[in-house]
C-alpha cells in the first residue's frame, strides 16, 4: 500500500467494502457500457435504419454485452491523455475491444447520458445500502426499547432532573427520528428517474435526424431505455442534465439520517458519563494514552463527527442546484465527484457504526436506580400530599411546608454534599403529615411515576414500527463490525 500520498479516511476506516464498490471506477465504467448497450439495443428495437437498411445488428449488441466488465482501463487513461475527454475515452477503448460495434457505440447521446444516467444509478443503489443498513439500525433499537420499556429511569428536560420515563420509551425517541428518515427514503428513492437520452440541451434534436423526424418511434425510446435499465420512467424535460435538485434531495435524507444518529449518540455519551448506560467497549480497547482507566465512548464520537460532515456536505449540492446557468455548467462536476460519493461513504459509515453500538449497548439498572431514587423524593411529593390530604391534612398548609422540607433537602445535597434527606424530614413532621418513614418508603418506586411509558413504547413497536420491519424481513440481520 502507498504511503506517500493522500488517501481518504472514508474508504481506509469507515466505509463499507459494499458502499465503496457502489462507487467504484468498476461500477461506474460497467454501467456506462450498460447504458451504450440499452440505447443501441433501444436504438436497433425500434428500426433504425439508413437506404432501407438496418444500422444495428443483434451481433453488434452481442458483441459489446461480452466486454462490460472487462474494461481496458489503460487503453481508456492512454486516450484520455490525448484527447483530454473521459466519455470519449471510454467510447474509444470499448469499441478497440468491439469493432463491429465501434461505429454505433454512443449514437446520438452526449456525455451526460451516460455521465448522469450513472450517476442516478449509483445514487439509487447507494440509498438501497442504507435504507438497509438504516432498517438495522431501527430492529436493534426496537428489540432495545422493548426489553426496556418498564425499566424506570429518571427523564430530563433541559438537562434538569424531570418527571421519570422509562429507557425503552427514550429509545423510541431515537427511533422515532430513524422512521421518519426511513419514510423520506422511500420518498425520494420511489421518485428517482433516468435522465434518458435527451441530446445536448435536453430537446433529443439528434434522435430527429436519425429517425427521419419519426415523433411515434422517439417518444419510445426514453421509456425502453428505463424499463431496461431498471427504472418506471426518465425525467419529462430537463436540459443537458438531470436537475441538480434531484442530488440535493438525496443528500438531504444522508443529513437527516446524520442528525437522528448524532442525537442518538449525544445521549447515550451523557448517558456514559452518568455511568448508566455504555456503549460496546472490546477486551483490550485502550480508552486514554495517558489515564488507563478510562472507558471513552469513542464510537458515538465517530459517529457524532461523520455526522457532522454530513450534514455540513449537504449544503454542496444545494449550492450547485442553485447555481446551474440555463441547460447546464460544468461547474457542478469537481462538487459532485466529491460531495455525492463522501457523503454516502460517511452515511454508511455512521450506519455501521450505529448498528454496532445498539447491538452491544449495555444498561446497568442499579446505577439507574440510585440515580432515580436521589431525585425521587422531589417527584414523589405531590403524590404524599394527596395521602396526607386523605389522613386530614390540608392542602395548602401541606403544599407550603413541602416547599419548605424540599428547599431545606435541596441545600443538604449541594451545599454539604450529602445524599437527599427530604423523605427523613418529613418523616420528622408528624405534626403536619402524620407519616412514618416505611409510609413514605412505599412511595419510592420509579414504575409508578413513569405514567404511560411502557404502554406507549407497546403500541408504537406494534402499529409502527414491527409492521416496516415485518415489511423488510429479508434485510435484517446484520451485526457491523468496524475497522478501527
């Protein structure tokens, strides 16, 4: 391996070897010749022909499906290299490999019909990967929040100390965001079409020539084209190019997907310092060069930082979009060689690595409860009014000296640092609350103020989430492992 000259990190530590295929010299040239072979395939179907005559043979099309794969990539830079032209280049090299097909390989296409008819292509099986890899995601965090969904955990609003819920309902937080991700996939995967082969400003000019203005047989030839290359349908109208809008969409679902995964990460981090919840941590991991002690959440960082990058990268695309003159610039080009496959290589990335924290996630109840139990008292106070109410107390006299015992055990724990005492205190007032200490006791049991948590986590798994899972049965399974 060389090691004098930039790699990227995305396809040495993070990408999977499926993703970075996707986006191979390979895939990219082979589906060029896929596309040459549909339009002259296309071409020869519906009648081409000059003096009567057929220009399209069937050996001519057989001629170039025996050397889609076998690209002769030197031949092809050699050329480049003169003629400073890569679509040209290719066409030179496959009809060097295919001389009876030479003269009709690319006929009345420009570059961008084989240029962003690929890239759709590449794009739409890029969103395949991770809409499976993201259904993985959201079963791991399912079976999680359903083996925790009755495991009372202290809740918090704005960081503080909050009314309790349960770790399976906070998962279906983090699932919830998935799903939604998960359904603008759908969208905009079910919406993705062909270019097809437009001509130089997207009007198909040069279809008119060859088929002697033939408005019947030209109408068919975007239609033959998608259902061959696996498409419902090509774009009605566009200029030399796809709209660059359709590159902003698909990197919109990268950035959505980065954010539900960084939210997800960023609480199971703060979750990791409290010490309740961890993610995987591996035998002889080293957490810190210097304090050989420390257990660092290293993969929710990775993921908090590729994130990052992804949605920063999907401003690219929206600035391309906007900037496009007319039927098409070639400004677009270096920006979308770079934002387009980065920004998936990073997306899959992130997926694997959320695959693999989910599926070692480990809880640790104990820590949870000590947690839940030091700020419960507060919580569970409204709950001993009403029974002192019950014994004949009132109300408001009760309401006040509660605020006075809670403000008084408030002090005790941050000023002398000692454990929450309220439950002691107003044990000590029988005068006002009547209560013992084993009373109050009874009152200390997370489940009861987590309200409707667990049904909550019940229905949304059975009516949401189980259904898309049950739907895509046959793209689960999957356990990430990770490079470094």
């Amino acid at each position: 391996m060389s090691t004098d000259r930039y790699e990227s990190p995305l396809s040495q530590r993070y990408a999977s070897k499926e993703m970075q295929y996707i986006f191979s010299q390979d895939m990219k040239f082979s589906t060029w010749r896929r596309l040459w072979i549909a339009l002259a395939e296309t071409e020869m179907e519906l009648g081409l022909s000059q003096d009567g005559k057929p220009v399209i043979r069937q050996e001519m099309i057989d001629e170039m499906k025996r050397h889609v794969t076998d690209i002769n990539y030197d031949v092809a830079r050699e050329r480049e290299r003169i003629v400073r032209h890569d679509v040209m280049s290719h066409v030179y090299a496959y009809g060097m490999q295919c001389p009876k097909a030479a003269g009709i390989i690319h006929l009345g296409a420009t570059s961008c019909y084989v240029g962003d008819n690929t890239d759709i292509i590449i794009m739409r099986d890029a969103l395949r990967l991770i809409r499976k890899k993201l259904l993985n995601v959201i079963s791991q965090l399912a079976d999680f929040a359903d083996r925790y969904k009755s495991l009372p955990t202290l809740a918090f609003t704005h960081f503080q100390p909050a009314q309790p819920t349960t770790v399976g309902k906070r998962a279906s937080l983090w699932i919830n965001e998935f799903v939604m991700d998960l359904e603008d996939l759908d969208y905009v995967l079910a919406s993705l079409k062909l270019l097809g082969s437009k001509g130089t400003t997207g009007t198909q000019a040069s279809f008119l020539e060859l088929f002697d203005g033939d408005q019947e047989r030209i109408d068919k030839i975007d239609p033959m084209i998608a259902q061959k290359m696996g498409f419902s349908s090509c774009y009605p109208v566009s200029g030399q190019t796809y709209s660059r809008k359709v590159d902003t969409r698909v990197i919109n679902i990268l950035a959505g997907i980065a954010a539900s995964a960084t939210k997800m990460t960023n609480d199971i981090r703060m979750l990791q310092h409290m010490k309740e919840v961890e993610e995987p941590f591996e035998k002889s991991q080293i957490g810190s060069s210097a304090m050989a002690y420390k257990r660092n959440p290293m993969r929710s960082e990775r993921i908090a930082s590729l994130s990052r990058y992804i949605i920063a990268d999907a401003l690219n695309p929206a600035i391309t979009s906007a900037t496009q003159w007319f039927e098409r610039t070639l400004d677009d080009s270096a920006n979308k060689r770079l934002s387009i496959p980065e920004g998936f290589l990073a997306c899959d990335g992130v997926l694997d690595l959320c695959i693999n924290v989910v599926y070692g996630l480990v809880v640790y109840p104990k820590v949870i409860e000590k947690h839940l139990r030091a700020e419960l008292p507060f919580m569970a106070t409204e709950n001993i009014m009403m029974d002192a109410v019950k014994n004949g107390g009132n109300r408001q006299e009760l309401h006040e000296r509660i605020r006075q015992l809670s403000m008084e055990a408030g002090r005790t724990v941050k000023v002398e640092g000692k454990d929450n005492n309220l439950l002691e205190l107003i044990a000590a007032d029988k005068k006002t609350f009547g209560m013992d200490l084993s009373d109050l006791e009874s009152h200390m049991e997370g489940i009861r103020y987590v309200g409707r948590a667990p049904r909550q986590v019940e229905i949304y798994l059975r009516d949401t989430v189980r259904p898309i899972l049950d739907a895509n049965e046959d793209l689960l399974g999957l356990t990430a492992e990770i490079n470094v």
